[in-house]
C-alpha cells in the first residue's frame, strides 16, 4: 500500500470517529508512522489523542 492509500485509509478512520480529516487535525508525523508500519486505525488513534491532549 502507497503512503497516499494509507492516508485515505487514515482519513476514513477519522471521518468514521470524529467527523474531521488529518487536515483538520493538529499535525501530526504520518510519514514516519507509515514508514514504522504502523496501521491506519493506529495512527488514526494516536492523532485523535494528540488533537485532545
């Protein structure tokens, strides 16, 4: 899977929960999630976390 197909797996996952996009988030090190292999429900987590805290 390409960053890109990541991403829009990433950014269903954040419709899905809390209605918004990685763009509508604070930013967060997607690249270098994606590169460790971390899944998109995962990294979708860590950014509604990074967002609330």
């Amino acid at each position: 899977m390409s960053f890109e197909q990541w991403m829009s797996d990433v950014d269903r996952k954040l419709g899905f929960a809390v209605g918004l996009s990685s763009e509508d988030l604070p930013d967060c090190c997607y690249r270098d999630w994606y590169k460790d292999g971390v899944s998109a429900a995962t990294a979708a987590r860590r950014a509604i976390r990074r967002a609330v805290a």
